[in-house]
C-alpha cells in the first residue's frame, strides 16, 4: 500500500492472495529468503503510454494506454486488453496479478500480463474505433511479440477490436505472427475461443457438482453481464438443461421466468451492438429492472459474467437466503472480499474467477500452439481440450485445498496451486 498508493482493486487482489499463501510460506522458508512474495508482487515491467487519434468530427482525442508485464517466469506475458472507461493502473494491475496464477492452473506455458485503456468504445463509430486502436498499437507493438507477450481481449476488446490492432502491428512491422489472441478465424485464431471462457466456467460449474453428486440439468441459472462471457455461460449452461433466467449490463436486469431467448440476446449484443432493455421489446412477458439488483432473484447457481466487484457482502447474503448452491466466477473478482468471506463461511459451493474463467486464456494459448504449427484444430478438439483442462483445474484446486486443511475452499485451492509452479520456477530462476 505505501509503494503504490491508491490502487485499490491491486489491494484487494494481492491481500486475498497473500492472506491464503501464508501456510505455504510457514512450510518454504527458502521462498521467505529469496524475496519471492515481494518479487510476485512487483510487475517485471509496466508501461504506460499516450494514445492520441482523430474522432469523426476532426477533434483531437487523448486516452491512456497501459501494458502491464507482470511475471514471465513460466511463458511469455499473456492476458487481455481492457478498453473501458474506468481503467486505471490499480485495474489493470489487480488483473495482470490474478493472470500470473490463473495462466498457471491452466497448466499452459503462459506467464501473467494485461493491459488496457481508459478509451470506452461505446458510441463510437468503427471509424472510430479503427483509429483508436491503430493509434495503441502503434505505441504496443514494441513491447510485445509471439514469444514475449501476447494481448488478447477483456472488456470492451472484442473480435473488431482485435482485427484492427491485428492489422496494425503487422503493418508496422512486417510479420504474420501469433502476438494477439481472439483474432478471427480467417487470419489465425482458433474455432471455439469466442465460445472458451462462458463454455469453461459452465465446464467446471458442472464438474463442482458432478463432485458433489449433483448435475446442471433443470438448475436455475442467474448470469450477469450480457458480453462474451455471459452469452456463451449462457448457451452452455442451456445446453446442459439448466435454465438461464436473468442477465445484465451496467444499466440495468432482464428476468425471464420461461428461460433466456439467446438468438434474441445475440442479436441485440452481437449484432445490433445494443442494451439489454432492448430483449423485452421482443419478448414481452420477460421483465427489465433499472439499476442494480440481479442477486435479489433466487436461483440455484450464480454465475456473475460482468465485472470486478459486482457482488458484495449483502448481494452474497441475499444469495445465500434465497438457497443458492453454487457460484463460479466469469468475470474476474466479481465478489468483494466480505462476499468471499461469506460464500466460504456458509460452505457454498464456490469457485473464484482466476480457476473458473480461466478457459479463455488457455484456449488462446491453443490459438497460439496452432499458430505456432501453422494448422486449425476443428472446434471439436478444441472444445475437447478445453473440458479436459477445466476438469484438470478443479482437481488441482480441490487438492491444494484439501492438502491444506481447507478441503472445499477454492480461494485457497486456486491461490496455492497457481501459484507453486510459478514459485517453483522462480526459485530455479534465480534473483530475477
Ligand atoms: P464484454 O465487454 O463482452 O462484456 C462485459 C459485460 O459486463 C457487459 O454486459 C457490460 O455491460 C458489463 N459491465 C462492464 N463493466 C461494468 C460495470 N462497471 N458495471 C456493470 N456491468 C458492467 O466483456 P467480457 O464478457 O469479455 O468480460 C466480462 C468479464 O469476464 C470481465 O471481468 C473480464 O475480465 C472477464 N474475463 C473475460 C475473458 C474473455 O475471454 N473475454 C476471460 C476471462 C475473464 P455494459 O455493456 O453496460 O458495459
């Protein structure tokens, strides 16, 4: 707190680790005397950068940019971009943190980085929106490279966004390579990553339960955000026979007690670029409350898709009183620490964001392994491969915990096993 002064949700991130490591540091006193926790919570580098471009009226327009490379000792830096207007160092921060132990669950090769602008895409015109990301790459390109770290998408950076950055680094710098993940499937990326971080966190939703003799099928189903991750948490979970009743955006909540209509949600998101207040326009007897209050509707499962700090200690209680059995985490840190302390107190079911969506970076590192191989997997043996490493997280995270004495407290589990590996080859490393 005294080194970075202000970076609130960086805070938050790095107590709830530290706190849980603390018996791995009582059990490792080499780690204590190579300054390994001071080291991890120190980025190896983090940049920020002026991103100057010209709106359609002719005006002049100045945003941030940031790229945080934060630990590379496992793989090159790998995590998203975030163009929203809220993006701050402490954001990106917090999440370029939870990447270096989410990056290791997957048992990929990929350290831990992200990135970002306080530039908020909405209401721009793809003009716009070109010029933008022409104007952040042209600063990023040199920082980054398919064997030094690799960007992909997070809020506000999605498959347009992608292309337009895409085409910009190659452009400066001559070379088709895999520096960007989430590009579309005509110029290297993979089938079935648009789908991986939704379809991933309804993977190992699933596999909590198979654990605890139990399946998806006829569960309700409350999902909130209305982007990537919610759409496709959605369609998965609908395939698997639950029933999705609710999702958001930052304005407001649909209900709809017959299930979610999601042609109808993709057509208002995906193509229309619209809010989800629209979706009762179509389907009329479905509800839309303004503002916040989703985790007021009881269901069985929740799975918050939106963003950090979503879901406090009174949403986490309303949940809880309402008979809720499971949450797994979309977005990353949706709860605040009193609703994690809450959800572990009454033994809900519980898994934190970096072990429950963390499919959609390990299917980027298989866009970058096919990539690398110059071929496509078809979407089967990608999807494929994404259950096997979602259900190889929940075992990892199950036994840290249970190694522990926590047996069922996936915080725990998560912050233990993410981060042995990298600890570990730390050490091998040297003072680096
Ligand atoms: P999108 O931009 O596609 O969607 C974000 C959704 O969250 C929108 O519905 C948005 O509503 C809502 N939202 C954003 N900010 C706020 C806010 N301050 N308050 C309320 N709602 C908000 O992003 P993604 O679906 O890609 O990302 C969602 C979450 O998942 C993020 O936490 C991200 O870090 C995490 N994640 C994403 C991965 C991916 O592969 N895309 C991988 C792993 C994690 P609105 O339109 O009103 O802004």
């Amino acid at each position: 707190i005294r080194k970075n002064p202000g970076e609130k949700e960086f805070h938050q991130a790095a107590t709830e680790v530290l706190t849980t490591l603390e018996p791995v540091i009582e059990k490792n006193p080499q780690f204590q005397k190579a300054a390994l926790l001071e080291r991890l919570v120190e980025p190896e580098r983090q940049l920020k950068f002026r991103v100057p471009w010209v709106d359609d009226k002719g005006n002049v327009q100045v945003n941030v940019g940031y790229r945080v490379e934060f630990n590379s000792a496992i793989g090159p830096y790998k995590g998203g971009l975030r163009f929203h207007p809220s993006v701050n160092i402490g954001i990106i921060k917090f999440l370029g943190f939870e990447q270096i132990f989410k990056n290791s669950l997957t048992g990929l090769p990929i350290g831990g980085g992200k990135g970002g602008s306080d530039f908020d895409p909405k209401g721009k015109s793809d003009n716009e929106v070109m010029a933008f990301c022409q104007s952040f790459m042209t600063e990023l390109y040199r920082h980054i490279g398919a064997d030094t770290d690799v960007p992909a998408g997070d809020i506000g950076v999605g498959g347009r966004e992608i292309g337009y950055l895409y085409g910009q680094y190659k452009r400066i710098t001559n070379r088709y390579e895999s520096v960007l993940t989430g590009k579309g499937l005509t110029y290297g990326g993979s089938l079935a990553r648009k789908e991986a971080t939704g379809y991933g966190l309804v993977y190992i939703t699933a596999e909590m339960l198979r654990a605890h003799n139990d399946t998806l099928a006829g569960k309700k189903v409350v999902v909130s955000g209305s982007g990537n991750v919610a759409i496709y948490a959605t369609e998965k979970a609908q395939q698997l026979g639950a029933k999705v009743v609710a999702l958001s955006d930052s304005n407001g909540w649909i209900y709809d007690e017959e299930g979610i209509d999601l042609a109808l949600v993709k057509e208002i998101k995906e193509v229309r670029r619209g809010r989800i207040k629209e979706y009762v326009q179509t389907r009329t007897n479905a509800e839309y409350h303004e503002g916040k209050g989703i985790w007021t509707i009881p269901c069985d499962v929740a799975l918050p898709c939106a963003t950090q700090n979503e879901l406090n200690g009174d949403d986490a209680r309303t949940l809880i009183k309402n008979g809720v059995l499971a949450v797994a985490e979309g977005a990353n840190m949706p709860s605040t620490l009193e609703a994690t302390e809450e959800f572990l107190k009454n033994k809900i079911m519980y898994i934190p964001g970096k072990a429950a969506n963390a499919g959609g970076v390990a299917t980027s590192a298989l866009e970058m392994s096919q990539n690398a191989q110059r071929l496509s997997w078809s979407f089967e043996e990608v999807d494929q491969k994404l259950q096997g490493i979602m259900v190889n997280i929940y075992r990892q995270i199950s036994e840290a915990a249970a190694a522990y004495d926590a047996p069922g407290n996936f915080v725990l589990g998560a912050n233990i096993a993410g981060f042995l590996k990298v600890a570990n080859a730390m050490m091998d490393q040297g003072i680096v």
